[in-house]
C-alpha cells in the first residue's frame, strides 16, 4: 500500500496514530508488536509519564530499548516495580487499575470482538493460532481496549471463527448483560482508517481517513459493509521527530515497521 | 541435571519447567529430551521454545496452556504441526488464558478445590474446556468464572542464586514461581550461582522459594539459553528470529535437535558449542541496585 509520494509506510503510521490515543499519565498495559512501538513512541513524544505495565509483571517500565517482547531484560532495568503475574491479573487488571489496554488478532467483527484461537473449527483448525495469553482478560477487564489491525477481507470478518477476547456484543449479548467490567473496544486503528465505536449504530464506524484513502478502498478490505461517519475526519500525517524515533530508535531493525 | 530428572521426572509425569520469558530453564527440557521422556503433561503460561523443542523430540502428549507462540517473533512451529497434522504425535490441548492458568496453580499452592476469576463470559474458551466452570457467588449473587488446582507432579524453576538447600533467590521477572513451587508435588531448583546460605539470609525479602520445598538443587550457569536471567545474561533474540525458519521444515528442525540437543552431553557441551563470542555478546552489563538496611 505504501505510495510513492509518502515518505512513510502504513505501519508506521499505524504506529503513530495508536500512540495519540494515549494520554499523559494513563496507566497502559501494553502488548506485542506494534502497541509495543506505539506506546514507546507515544512516550517518547507526549506522554512521558505514560505508566506501562507489562504482563510479565513490568510496573511503570522505561525501556531504554524497544522490548523485543512483552518480557524483556529491559523492562526490568529502571520499573517502578516488579511484581508476579498473580498480582498482574489480579490486583492491578482484575482489580480494574488498568485504563486502557491494545489487543489485536487475526479475525475481529463489527462489535470487536477478537479471535487469536483458530481458524476454522475448532477440533480440526484449518489454522491453529496461538491463543488467549492475556489477551481474554485485558478485553474484560481494562477500562478501554484500543485495537490495532492491518485491514483484510480475511482478517475483519462478519463473523469470528472463536471468541477469545469479547467486543462490545458477543454471543447474543451486551457486555453489559455479559457484567464484563471494563468499557470494551472504544478505538479501531488500521492501517487504512481509524473506526470508533458507536453504542448508536451498535458497531464500529469510520470515524478517520487515512490520506489518499477512499471510502471505496476501506469497503473493499473489509469483510462486512462498513458504516461512515458523515464526516469523516482527517488522521493527519506522521512529523519527521516522528518517523526518525520510529526508524533510529524504536525499531531500527523493522521488527514491527 | 541428570539425576534431578532421572529422579524426578517419569513417562507420564507433569511437568511444568517455570518462567515467563525470562529464567525458563532449557537445560532441563534438553535433558529431558536427551533421557527420552515421553507421554509427559507439559504445563507452561506460554510453551515457547522449550516445549516447542520437546514437542518435536516427541517428549509431550498433553499440553496444559494459556498462549503457544513465538513470543515478539511469531508461530511455534511444531506446536502447529502436532495440532494441524498430529505430527510426530498427537497432543490433548487443555487451553486457558494467562489468568485462568495462574489462577489453578494458585489454586494448587493454597490447597483449594478452585479459584474464582471473573473473565470468559462472552467468549468461547470455557467451550473447548470443562474444566472452566461458572459458579455464583454466594455473596453477590455475581456469575464468576471457576478453575480448579493444578499440582504438577514436578516443578522446575530456574533462579540466580540458591544455597545448597534449595533456598531460592530470582529478581526480574518473576512468572508465577513461587505460587508454583508450593503447588508442586517436586521442585528442582537450577541457580546460575550457588551460595552460602549466608548470603541468602542476608537478603531475605529476595528468597522466592524456601529450600524446604525443594527436592533437588542443580548448578547450570547460562542452564536459560536464548532465554534471559536478569544481571546474568540478555535474551538471544537473534536465536528467537532464526528459530522461526529452524523450525519450519522438520529437517532442519531435526538437525538442530541432533546437534544442540542430543548431540551435547550436558549443558557445559552445549555453552561450548555457543562459543565465547555470543557469551560475551549476551553477557548482562552490571546495573547494582544501592542494598538495604535490614538492621533493627
């Protein structure tokens, strides 16, 4: 996707678009891939006293470089605190301390809902996936779930195959029916366009178009006939201070760009 | 090494090598792999390499976990064959979240017939597993989810230190060790360093395991290799990233196994086959912490 007029790849702006959902202060558990970059990059820029809590036990972590994975030697150096997954799950996520967590899969429908389990039946995948991790639990618990997803007909689905992290309506049922604590999937950001959750039209909308992007190119990557705002707003564009952390400093071997 | 696993684990056993990326213990699954176990229950939060490599050498039938991929890199090969294509065996799958796994070897350490956690509503993993039940509160009235103990038969943590009992001290990261070491039947402690127990009392807040939990004691300095031990030496992220097209074919995934595995006697012929040059380039740069006064 990426043009030859742009001086940035759509990952990258992916990367920096998550980063602006995160606020000065918010208390952030962070995941693999790119919510990893993204909320190092958005500590880098305008949240430096972001609190990122890391799965592995990771309290108020400062990297000082990118975590190859949600635990790393590095997260460890300079914590706030260091403590056991007991307590992750259960003072600080079940206990409702978290404010906003990223979560991404292979399959989401319209109401957010993630699949990281398997494609095709269960028994007998067609594709076995890694699983939950704490992915189920964050989708519960946090006060607000972003997701980050690359756009395919494949991958943005009418339907899950499985239901390993519940979105705004899964099962015939609101979250609130289900007593699921946290808010639910709120933002939506791809590498075409940003969606938000609208509780009026009962799924997700096209809130953002990314620049160059048409109605037309975002319908033809999704797998259900998704809704516009009836205006749709401008996402912006990636600062060269920018793009230079994400390429000199925060992933310069491209693990994730 | 040898004797700690000859001792302890048996065709059949369940197994549970700890450690949430970092202080997973390879030495031991090699060593496992080297005395031909087979039919074992392998429980880990995430399988990662360790079980990967023991699911190739034919070691696991069950598997009892929350997330099997290849952490920041991507999918566990042999894992997905063994799933997919029932190769080279078939394996039972028993499939939590990272919660829900926790949640039974906290179970198992306090001796309850189950935990309570409020997650899996709307989603389809209770599904796939009876062993994730709903019950009622009987304070509330409030639906929670409830998973029942988990006692591995053996428990193997990994840690920086330990004295000859089997007292254990681990920083950094710490997975679920200590809740597992008591909900374990057997716990070998392998120590990047052994110590006087002086030394141990000198700092009690860092023990993790006291040594009367433990069955058997194993010095295996660099035993985490390509995982990490914090202040002793950095993940191997390179051998992550390569791990992915090792194992993809199971020839070459084979050939590594021939070599790292069944072709090194112990661990000390496998740190001789990584050479100094990558020792030197993972080796920890020191970051001491200033101590505290425990005086009274």
């Amino acid at each position: 996707m990426a043009s030859k007029d742009k001086n940035y790849t759509p990952s990258e702006m992916m990367a920096v678009r998550a980063s602006k959902e995160l606020k000065d202060g918010d208390v952030v558990f962070v995941g693999i891939g790119l919510p990893n970059v993204a909320c190092n990059l958005a500590r880098e820029t305008h949240a430096q006293s972001l609190y990122l809590i890391y799965e592995s036990g990771a309290v108020g972590a400062q990297p000082e470089r990118l975590p190859v994975s949600i635990g790393d030697p590095a997260l460890v150096t300079g914590a706030l605190s260091i403590v056991s997954q007991s307590e992750i799950f259960q003072n600080y996520l079940q206990g409702g301390r978290i404010q906003v967590g990223f979560l991404g899969g292979a399959q989401i429908d319209k109401y957010g809902n993630l699949n990281t389990t398997v494609i095709g039946d269960y028994a007998k995948p067609k594709v076995r996936l890694p699983g939950s991790g704490g992915a189920c639990e964050i989708a519960v618990h946090a006060q607000k779930v972003l997701i980050v997803m690359r756009m395919s007909p494949k991958s943005f689905v009418e339907k899950c195959d499985y239901i390993t992290s519940p979105g705004n309506f899964s099962l015939g049922k609101t979250r609130k029916e289900w007593g699921l604590p946290g808010a639910g999937p709120q933002t939506l950001i791809t590498d075409l366009c940003v969606m938000t959750w609208s509780d009026a039209e009962g799924e997700f909308v096209v809130t953002e178009l990314y620049p160059d992007v048409t109605r037309e190119m975002v319908e033809a990557q999704c797998g259900w006939k998704p809704k516009f705002a009836n205006k749709t707003r401008d996402a912006g564009v990636p600062t060269e201070i920018e793009l230079k952390l994400l390429r000199e400093k925060l992933d310069p071997q491209k693990l994730y760009l | 090494m040898k004797e700690a696993i000859s001792e302890s684990v048996r065709d059949g056993s369940s197994v549970y090598i700890e450690g949430f990326t970092h202080l997973i213990c390879f030495a031991a699954g090699h060593e496992i792999i080297r005395q031909g176990i087979k039919n074992l229950c392998a429980i880990r939060l995430t399988p990662d390499l360790v079980y990967d490599q023991m699911l190739e050498a034919g070691c696991i039938s069950k598997m009892i976990y929350g997330w099997a991929g290849n952490p920041g890199v991507g999918s566990l090969h042999a894992f997905r064959r063994a799933v997919q294509k029932s190769e080279p065996n078939t394996i039972e799958l028993e499939e939590y979240s990272h919660f829900g796994m926790v949640s039974r070897i906290q179970a198992g350490a306090a001796k309850l017939p189950f935990w309570p956690l409020h997650n899996y509503a709307g989603t389809n993993i209770p599904d796939n597993n009876p062993n994730i039940k709903t019950i009622i509160c009987p304070f509330t009235g409030r639906e929670l989810a409830a998973v029942p103990p988990l006692e591995p038969d053996v428990v193997i943590l990994h840690c920086q230190r330990a004295d000859n009992e089997g007292n254990a001290q681990a920083w950094g990261l710490y997975g679920t060790q200590k809740e597992s070491a008591f909900a374990a039947k057997k716990v070998i402690v392998v120590a990047e360093e052994i110590v006087e127990a002086s030394v141990i009392r000198s700092d009690p807040n860092r023990t993790i395991v006291p040594g009367f939990l433990v069955t058997h004691v194993v010095h295996e300095p660099w035993g985490c290799h390509p995982s990490f031990v914090q202040g002793h030496y950095d993940r191997d992220n390179d051998f992550y990233v390569k791990w992915d097209d090792i194992s993809r074919e199971r020839e070459t995934y084979r050939n590594y196994l021939e070599e790292f595995v069944l072709g090194c006697k112990d661990r000390d012929a496998y740190t001789k086959k990584m050479g100094s040059q990558l020792m030197d380039q993972l080796r920890a740069k020191s970051r001491m912490c200033e101590g505290v006064d425990y005086g009274f």
